[in-house]
C-alpha cells in the first residue's frame, strides 16, 4: 500500500538554467490547495521556491542548476504525494481509508438473505461494484495484481449465485482493509507527533501594535511574540523579554534554559515560563523544526532495500496464485476451490508489514533521541560492520578539563594556583578560561582581588593583584611577551606536552609561578560504547583526528580501538573512509565538525552527534538529539533489531500464506474461512511490525 502520486499529469512547459514551468492535473480527489503543493515542492532537494498559478495549472519552480536538473526534478515532483493521504489498494471500496465502504458492505451481508431473491443479485453487486470496478483499474495501470485475484474470487461467486460468499468476502476485504490502513496511519502518525505542531496563526509587532497573523505571512525580519505554554514558530535572536524555554524537542536537553536579550531560540522549542520578542531569522520552511519535519515526511516515502524486495517478491507471486488457482479448478472442477485460493495472497503482508516496521522503529528512535532520516537510513546503520569514530566531540567531550595544577612556587599550592588564575580569566568566554573558572569552583577555592583585566587577543589576560602583575597565557606571550624565563622548567612542561595536554602557564611578579595543564575529557561512556558496538558485531572501530598522534594513540589505547589515524585534515578524512569502502567494509562514520561533514557523507551511514555543526547535522544519515554517545550503539541496536523483525514477519508471511494456499487448493477451507484467516493473518503480521519489540 503505498502512497498515491498527487498529479495525473506533469509536463515541462518552458525551463532556463534554475527555473522550470510545469503544465499539471492534479488526480481526481486529491487536495491541490496552491500552497500544500508548493510546500510539498519546496522540499524537494536543490528547490529554491515553488510557485502555483491554479488557474493557469502551473508550477513555477526555481532550483540550484548545479544540484539538480529538470529531469530529476520533474521525476521528483511527479512523485510528491498529498500529506495526510494514501493511495488505496482495490482490496475494497475506497474513500481514502473511512469506514464507509466497511459499514456498507457489513450492512449488505446481513441485509441480503432477508431481501426477495430477485434483488439479492443487484445488491450484491452494487456492495462490490467498488472492489470490481477498482481491480479493473488497477489491472488496466498494473496488470494483473493481487487487487485483481480478490476480485476474481468475489465475482465467481456472484456467478454462481452464492451471494452470501460473495457479501462475506466483500466485508472481510473491507474489514482487513480498513484495519490494514488503520494500522499503516498510525505508524505515520507516530513519525508526524514527534514534534509539537505550530500555531496556525503568530502573535508579531506591526506598525508598533501586537497582531495576529497567519503563520504563511510571517517575514524574515518581523518581531514575534511569544508567551507562557507557546511554541516558538520561528528560529531567531531575542529582543527583550525573558523566559525559561525548553529545549528538549530540539536538542534533547531536559533542563530549561533562560533566554533573554541576544540569546538565539529555534523554533519548535516550548516556553515554559516568562514572554519573549524575537526576530525572525528563519520562518517558514526554513526554519530548524520544519527542516526536521522535512525529514520525518522524506522518511514515510523512502523505500529501503528491503521494502524494494518485499513488494518484488510480492508481485512475482500473484501470477503463482493466479496459476494455482486454475489449476485447483482444472483438477477439481469445483470453483469454490479456485475462489477460495484467489482470496489468500501474500501481497499486503509483504508490501505493508515492512514498512510499517522501519516507520515503527524510527519513532521508537525520535522518543529516545535519535532522529533516523528514513527506513534506508536504518537499514544501512544495521548492516555497519566498521565504526568509525571522530574524536574532538564525539569520542571526548570538545571540553577542556584541568587536570594538572603544578606551582614553581612553594608559598602557592596547586589550589591556590588555579583559583589565581580563575580570578583573572572569570570574565573570560575562551574554552580555557571556562575550564580553569571550573576548576576553581569544583575545589569552592578562593577568590583573589584583582585590577581591571587586559585582554590580549591571541595571548591570554594580565591585571594586576597584591601590586603585583599577574599574567595568564600561552608561552609565546609569558616567554617572548613578558620576558619571563621557563627554561628552568622545561622537563616539567615538555612532559606535560607529551601527555597530549594543553598548557596555560601563569606569571606572577616577573616570575613563571606555575603551570596548568588541560585536556579534553573523554566521555564517561565512550569505553563502555565501543565495547556494545563490538557485541552488536562492529568487526572494527578506528578514530580519525587531526589531533596530535601521542593523543590520539593514548586515546585509542584507553577505548581499546583497532587503529586510529591522527593529524589528519578533513579531506583526509573523507579520503581513508573512502578507501575503507573500497575494501568491502560498511562504514558507519560518527562525527559532528563542519569538517566531517564530506566523511559523513562518504561513508555507508553517517551519525552526527546532537551538538555538532549544522552542516553536519544536514549530512548525516542519523542524527542524535541528546548529547550522549551511547546513542549510537542505541541507534545500532535498534537497527538490528527491526531488521530481525522484518525477516521474521517475512518467513511468518510466506508460512502462513503458503499454508492457507495448501489448504485452500486441496479444499479443506471455503472461500469466506479462506478470507478470515488470511485477513487475520495479515493484521496479526502488521501488529507484529508496529510494537515495540523485536520478534
């Protein structure tokens, strides 16, 4: 059951390089409102803008020349389905899922035997008109289909006269039908409440008046305002006003934070308490929710490897049951027989139940922060049998962490030395300033009164304390700026800088008092991490950095990696991830710099880590929405797990409706018990597919 086509109808009328006019007709019942099409358009990758004359039926699309071109995008466009709609199979009467056809047919069954016999005929054959008329349309688009075979089966039994054969297989159709789409839109549905929808309609400032506007009217530029238990509509920078907003939709984190005057909001993120004025810098589709919506739409159409497979398998077996069926009525001459194997097919089961598992599991994946960008995306992360892993925000925290204070001075201790230099680098935003301000708070250490602070770009900081300068920096600025003599202490720094840690030494009085020593802290789960990838059946894991490689090989020794390749630049990267493929091996590649970005996209399946660039958010295949690395082994595990449940509800398919084909075509089941256990059979497989558990 797959999603309908929105147009019957898409030609080229005129292009030049980036714009295209499409000539279109929309399929009969179809919502062709001008702007569900254009958003519908405007998602399509490389598309700038969209724009619908409905009168004229024209689509005027402008696009990036150099992503794409006229025939991809046509293609493209040609296949944009209706949201919210699916395309119904001739299983029974349609009306895009409702339960009329369902209520019809039931009320024909048990109307039937009490009408006179001369208008039994038509109303029998009015309650299946739909189902027939239906498979004839899909025997004329498709050929012969399973569709076809169901209405094969109720038509000979209207030949025969045996009405109520005829009404119970019309509503057991319906029935299964009706449950069967039931079941595939809830797994939609699912995917579509990961995020909080937004308002129809936004509060914004205009002409000095606070009005409200619909959400389509609202211009980069505008100021919009946001109060207590609303959702932020756009992504921008905060006017005035303050506010507790939660994050945890966009990025994962469950503690509000504050947001006031300068502070950067997303859209899709609550407040929680407090009103806000923001200036739009992203509305519309362009904002960060709607790029993740995108992705969830993108995800209900993507059809994997295995969905491909499944629906193959499927249509090469109708023309074996069409087969079977004339043979059981060759050889028995009893057409109960060949209506009863023309009700079982395997076509649904194998062509939904996939489906509705990947939709299933990548819900499960939204709940538990990770944001899997389509069922081919899920299924290449289950077959990754190489990780390979980033380091700098990925494997390590991206924050540096003091871990040794030593002092040159025995009237300093080492407390005293990193609650010295804190004094001065408090008003400091640099990482290593933020490192050394934490240090000093984990110990509760005092702090020492000091002069006005001196920043020094590229340097570090002076002032002065006690009369006497103090100054906070690289070596370059204490040896060459300050003139301040380290040579006596050379042994000390040089292993320090062997460790693979960063220095910040710190002059008092003309004299080196001491240094600090930092390091970016390794994640506490990292060990933990690799070794559940290692039992969910990573055959490697390997490190790329452009680290130093003393680091890079204390690291890889700590998480017990198989290799690591450090110093490297980013198309180096991209490059050894290359060639790793070439060598056979399923890349899983995790990362999270705007230079992993060509690495994420080269590998087998890329995972981006929930703070990384936006770049690499965008290029990557699975994207986490919590800060924790053991998502990705969660992400692992998840994917294998629904790839066993597929190949479960496979061999469970092909089993159960081998059997009910055995014991149709020998005539131990009528066409209507046929009817009942394949439809059962078929929702029991779906329910399968949608729970939570593999099986």
């Amino acid at each position: 059951m797959s999603g309908g086509s929105w147009f019957r109808s898409l030609t080229v009328a005129h292009r030049t390089r980036g714009r295209v006019r499409f000539r279109f007709a929309c399929m009969p019942g179809t919502p062709a409102t001008p702007l569900a099409i254009e958003r519908a358009a405007e998602n399509v990758p490389g598309v700038h803008e969209a724009r619908v004359n409905p009168r004229a039926q024209s689509l005027v699309v402008t696009f990036d020349a150099a992503a794409t071109d006229v025939d991809t995008l046509q293609r493209a466009v040609a296949a944009l389905t209706p949201p919210g709609t699916r395309a119904m199979p001739a299983k029974a009467a349609t009306d895009e899922g409702g339960a009329g056809p369902l209520v019809a047919s039931l009320a024909t069954l048990l109307g039937t035997p009490y009408l006179p016999a001369s208008v039994q005929l038509p109303v029998t054959l009015g309650a299946a008109a739909p189902l027939i008329k239906h498979a004839l349309d899909d025997y004329r688009d498709n050929g012969i289909s399973s569709h076809v075979l169901e209405a094969m089966a109720v038509s000979i039994s209207l030949a025969r006269g045996d009405f109520s054969a005829a009404n119970t297989t019309t509503f057991m159709l319906a029935l299964g039908e009706y449950l069967e789409d039931s079941i595939a839109r809830r797994s939609d549905d699912l995917l579509k409440h990961l995020l909080r929808p937004s308002s129809d309609e936004i509060w914004v400032v205009r002409d000095g008046q606070e009005v409200l506007v619909p959400a389509a009217e609202v211009s980069v530029g505008d100021t919009v305002v946001v109060g207590t238990g609303a959702v932020i509509p756009v992504d921008g920078t905060v006017l005035g006003g303050e506010g507790t907003v939660n994050e945890a939709a966009m990025t994962g984190e469950s503690v509000a934070a504050v947001k006031g005057r300068g502070d950067a909001v997303l859209s899709g993120t609550l407040i929680e308490e407090g009103r806000l004025q923001i200036y739009a810098e992203q509305v519309g589709a362009r904002t960060a929710a709607a790029r993740i919506a995108d992705y969830v739409e993108q995800s209900l159409t993507a059809k994997s490897e295995a969905q491909l497979g499944a629906a193959r398998l499927a249509d090469r077996l109708v023309p074996i049951v069409l087969g079977l069926a004339g043979s059981t009525y060759l050889l028995s001459r009893d057409w109960r027989r060949a209506a009863a194997v023309l009700q079982a097919d395997y076509s649904c089961a194998l062509k939904l139940a996939t489906p509705v598992a990947f939709k299933s599991a990548m819900y499960r994946a939204g709940r538990t922060g990770i944001l899997v960008k389509g069922a081919s995306a899920l299924e290449r992360l289950a077959e990754a049998d190489t990780f390979v892993f980033d380091k700098t925000g990925t494997l390590t925290a991206g924050r540096l962490a003091v871990t040794d204070s030593v002092t040159f001075d025995r009237s300093f201790s080492a407390d005293d030395l990193i609650c010295l230099a804190a004094s001065v680098e408090e008003h400091y935003f640099h990482p290593l300033a933020l490192a050394v301000v934490a240090a000093a708070k984990e110990i509760s250490g005092k702090h020492f009164d000091h002069q006005e602070v001196q920043f020094i770009v590229a340097h570090g900081v002076a002032s002065v304390i006690d009369g006497r300068r103090i100054v906070v920096g690289s070596r370059h600025f204490i040896e060459d700026d300050e003139k301040i003599d380290v040579s006596t202490h050379t042994e000390t720094i040089d292993r320090l800088y062997r460790e693979g840690k960063t220095l910040l030494y710190i002059g008092f009085g003309g004299k080196l008092l001491g240094v600090l020593a930092l390091k970016d802290e390794v994640r506490a789960n990292a060990a933990a991490t690799i070794t559940r990838l290692r039992q969910l059946g990573a055959r490697r894991i390997l490190m790329l950095t452009g680290d130093h490689h003393d680091r890079a090989a204390e690291l890889a020794a700590e998480l017990g990696l198989d290799a690591f390749h450090a110093e490297l630049l980013p198309e180096q990267k991209a490059h050894i991830v290359e060639e790793l493929g070439r060598q056979g091996a399923r890349i899983a590649f995790v990362g999270d710099g705007i230079n992993d970005a060509p690495a994420l996209a080269g590998a087998h399946v890329g995972v981006a880590m929930q703070k990384g660039a936006d770049i690499a958010r965008l290029t990557a295949d699975v994207a986490l929405l919590e800060d924790d690395i053991g998502c990705v082994a969660d992400a692992k595990a998840l994917a294998q797990a629904t790839m066993t449940r597929i190949r479960n509800n496979y061999r469970l398919t092909v089993g159960l409706n081998t059997a009910i084909l055995g014991a149709a075509a020998i005539g131990v089941l009528s066409p209507v018990t046929t009817a009942m256990l394949h439809n059962g059979s078929t929702i029991a497989i779906l329910l399968n597919a949608l729970r939570g558990r593999a099986g």
